[in-house]
C-alpha cells in the first residue's frame, strides 16, 4: 500500500495500530518526544567540554530520528480518502470554557508535519562542527522548536494553536541571538517584535471568535463561523492577516526575514525558510479560507495584488544583492508568493500547487542555505565576489549546488517545477493577466538564480584561499543527498501526494465556496457595532436575523 492512499479493513493488521481512528496518541508522542529529549540533554548532560558537546549532539540526532520515524508511521496510517481529521485526540482542558486539548490532522498539515520532522535531523547534523559554543542550550533550543512546530500543524483547538503559533518565537529568537552573526541582536530583536505584533490581533481575532461562537475547537469554528456577517468577517480577516502576512513574510512585511536569514546560522535559516514560513500559508488554510469565506473571496483580489508584488518586487531585489544569503532569502519572498496566490484562486489546481509549493521550497531553499553554509564554513563569507571557480576544486558541491538551483529555478522533474506549473494553472483560470504577470517571477527567479551560480562555481579561481577550499565531506553529502531524492520523487511521481491532500483540498474547497453576489452585498449592510456577543449556531434564529438586520440597501461601510 502506498503511503497517503489509505485502504479498506482488509488492510494487514499491524498496521490497523496507526489508523485515525484507533486512539493511539500518536501526535501527542510526536510533540513530546522532542520535549523528551530536551529535558535529557538539560538534565543529564552537564559542562561544556568535548564529551558534554558530543552527548549533547548524539542525544539531539536521535531524538529527531525517531521522532521522524514516527511521523512516517503516521504517513502510512493515513487515509488519503477521508477528508476529515485523523489520529483526532480531544481532552477537556480548560473544564466550562469550552476550550480543550484537540489534536488532529488531515491532508492539508500532514506534509507540513512531515517536512518539520525530516529537516529537524539535517539540521543537527549541519550543526554537528559549525556550533562550537553552548552547544547543550542549542541542542534544546531546536528539540523546543520542533515541539512547537509539530504542535502548529498538529492543533485543533485555536488557544493551543495560538501557544505554538507563539512558543516557537522564543527558542527561534534564542538560535538567532546566541548563535548568529555580527548583527544578530538587531536582526533576533526585528524577528521577535515583527512577528509578535502582528499575532496580537490573531489574539483578539481569537477571542471574539470565543465570545461569539462560544467555542476554540477549530472544526466547530469552521461551521460557526461563516455564518457571521460579511462586515464582522472582514474585521476578522484583516485581523488574522496581520499575523499570517507577517510570518509568510507577503510585501510589504518581509523586511525582517533578510535580516534574520543572513545573521542566523545555517541550521537557524534552513529552519526558518523550511518551515516556520510555512505557518503564516498554514493560518489561511487552516482559518481564513474556512472560518471567513465571504471575506476571503471580498479580499482575493488585494490578496493576488499583494501576491503578484512578492514575486515581481523581491526577484528584482535578489537580482542586484551581493550577499548569498541575503538573494536567497528575497528568493524564499518571491516564492511564497506564489503559495499565496494559489491559496486564493479557490481552485483545485492552485491549493494543491501551493502545498506542493510549500514543500518543495522548504526542501530546495533548505537545500540551498546549506550549500551556502558549507563554502560559509570554509571561507567564512558570504560575498558573492569573494568566490568564482568552485566548480574547478568543488566538483562534488557544484553538482550539488547546480541541482538546487535548477530546483529553484522550477526545472521539469524536479518538485519546483510541479508546485509552480499548479499555481499557475489555477491562477490562469481566475485571471490570465495574473497568470502572466506571475510567470514573469520565473523568468527573474532563472535570471538571480543562474547569476547566482555562475558568479559562484563558474570561471576561473582568482583568490588562493578558495583554491584552497575542500571538496563536500562525508558528513555533508550525508544530508544532502535525502533531499535530492525527495526533490526527484516529487517531481517524477507526486501521486501519492496528491493522493493523500486531494480529499482534504475538496473540502477545503467546499467550505470557501464562494456565496451568491447578492448575499455578499446584504451581509456588508451589517456594520462590526450591531454584533450580538453570545452563543450562535449555523441555523440559530439570532444569528440569522443579525445577518438580514439593516438589509434595506442603505447599510454598508
């Protein structure tokens, strides 16, 4: 049985274990694991002498290992063709407030879940000689992320979300601060305080959510609340984009992710592009498209302006950069864009291009932070002018580089070329200007991307130390070579992909559906002030009457 397909009963029965709907708390285990091997690190490693330092390394590498081992368990037991949450765990936590531990997942979070759990190892393992100092604290600060990134795409519940959504900022904040570059401060400072501000209105969009519908489990939600009215629906939704715009980053709110990327470490900033991105296209899916329909399809159009900026704006931007990092992270801007531009096409094609997308660029720009820190660790650069003519000692990390960034560049038979070719399929069918307006992105995303690599492995050898430089070791082809082969499997074959989100998306789009026209312009007559704040239920009385209340044509904002 291929892994996201499901199968009837019959299946074998060692593996009915990992079925959904057996309680075997298997995502619990997947956020406490990490947690497990944070507290044996603190608890039983101690000093900061080499054997400590290995201890502390060892203990990391296995703790991702099985929890990733786990989390493929997880893959298997997975139904491709129930559009529902699976592995559903519920628990009363908060008792009479209707706020309680819920657990879950479905086709859209389970490859977010698996892409955290599989570059979690290949950032130990890229870290294993470049962190020389307090090499016990970061250990634990990276099993901490892992748990808070695994709880974001693993919660049901919009409080236990919202605990994730935010604990993973500080163990983020602490790899950027402690273990970053010159700069680090400032840039670990405009991380925090960017990403921070923007959640507070998540927050209050969270409460009245609560206060209203009178509920957090977000399935509940996403039944409840579309039946609010348009005008308090786009409160809502401004309210959540303020958070989600800013951890996607979308233009105009990016300026913190170049920063944060040239000073983190190399482990900080495959982290940070392979997933924590990630969580702000997340929020949509998991919130905006479902809870807010009515304002989602209101604001598609700002939604692809904003999108089609990203991609357009940041390429030209990567084109004149000088630092490697610094093109790459205004790279990881411009291809975002093109995750939320699928999201809001609300078409089959678009959303699923987009969690392709999602996952091939936090395997190719993983991928390709990596490749900078292994000329990093040897040159201690990261000026594009200080390189030229690797290719002639670094034959091995040529290869390598130059497959990433035909990646990158969305090369036929690789994962980028699959996400991107969706997108724009589904945004051609919503508007062909817009279609072509983001195709542009990647003919610019080819222009930086082969500057790049020309400027870096190509030419002659001017300065002695490059001459100088080693080939990849051992224990660098060891992580990449994984992700060559998912980045191959995904552009030959991504069937089993499709297999496991294509129920998933359907729902997701028949949740978003978009209303009649003339539904959308009675509801806008209800200003925010004529809410009632209470229980509400989709066919209550109250909430219908609050939703036809001033429909005498004269409402409106």
């Amino acid at each position: 049985m291929a892994p996201g397909t499901g199968g009837a009963s019959g299946n074998v029965p060692a593996l009915a274990v990992f079925r959904g709907e057996r309680k075997f708390f298997m995502l619990t285990a997947l956020i406490l694991l990490p947690l497990l091997g944070a507290a044996i690190i603190m608890l039983f490693v101690r000093g900061e002498h080499d054997h400590a330092k290995a201890e502390a390394r060892y203990i990391a590498m296995f703790t991702t290992c099985v929890t990733f081992f786990v989390s493929l368990f997880v893959w298997i037991g997975f139904d491709g063709k129930k559009s529902g949450f699976q592995f559903a765990e519920s628990r009363e936590w908060f008792s009479g407030l209707h706020i309680g531990y819920q657990l879950g997942i479905d086709g859209i979070s389970l490859f977010l879940l698996l892409l955290t759990t599989f570059l979690m190892p290949v950032c130990i393992l890229c870290s294993w000689e470049s962190i020389t100092h307090r090499v016990r604290a970061f250990m634990v600060s990276f099993l901490l992320l892992e748990s808070m990134v695994i709880g974001v795409f693993c919660a049901l519940d919009s409080v236990l979300f919202y605990l994730f959504f935010e604990g993973m900022l500080i163990p983020m904040y602490l790899i950027i601060g402690v273990w970053g570059g010159k700069q680090r401060i400032y840039a670990a400072y405009k991380f925090f305080l960017y990403t921070l501000a923007g959640s507070v209105l998540f927050l209050v969009a969270i409460a009245y959510l609560y206060f209203t519908c009178g509920t957090t489990s977000i399935p509940e939600l996403m039944k409840l609340a579309p039946h609010l009215p348009l005008a308090v629906q786009e409160w809502l939704f401004l309210a959540m984009l303020a958070s989600f715009a800013v951890k996607v980053p979308m233009w105009p709110l990016h300026t913190w992710l170049p920063d944060a990327h040239v000073q983190a470490p190399t482990a900080g900033s495959v982290i940070l592009a392979g997933i924590l991105l990630k969580m702000g296209a997340y929020g949509f899916l998991r919130f905006s498209l479902p809870m807010l329909p009515e304002a989602s399809h209101y604001f598609a159009p700002m939604m692809f302006g904003l999108s089609i900026i990203a991609i357009v704006y940041t390429s030209l931007v990567a084109l004149v950069q000088t630092d490697m990092k610094k093109l790459i992270a205004y790279s990881s801007v411009a291809h975002m864009g093109f995750v939320t531009l699928g999201i809001f096409t609300f078409t089959m094609q678009g959303i699923e291009g987009a969690l392709v997308q999602m996952v091939s660029h936090g395997l190719v720009s993983g991928a390709l932070f990596l490749c900078v820190g292994v000329v990093y660790d040897r040159l201690h650069t990261r000026e594009i002018a200080r390189y030229g003519g690797v290719a002639n000692v670094m034959p091995k990390y040529a290869a390598v580089f130059l497959f990433f960034t035909m990646a990158a560049v969305g090369l036929p038979s690789t994962s980028g070329f699959v996400g991107e070719f969706l997108v724009l399929a589904g945004a051609f069918k919503a508007s062909t200007w817009m279609a072509f307006l983001a195709a542009t992105g990647v003919v610019l995303g080819a222009a930086y991307m082969l500057w790049l690599y020309r400027r870096i492995a190509l030419g002659e050898v001017v300065h002695d130390d490059v001459k100088a430089m080693p080939d990849i070791s051992a224990r660098e082809m060891t992580f990449f070579i994984p992700i060559v082969l998912l980045v191959v499997w995904i552009g030959l074959y991504p069937k089993p992909y499709f297999s496991a989100m294509e129920a998933s998306v359907t729902n997701l789009m028949s949740q978003a559906e978009s209303p009649l026209p003339e539904s959308l312009e009675r509801s806008r007559a209800v200003p925010p002030s004529s809410r009632r704040v209470g229980k509400v239920k989709p066919d209550s009385p109250r909430i219908l009457q609050e939703r036809n209340s001033g429909n005498d044509g004269k409402g409106g904002r």
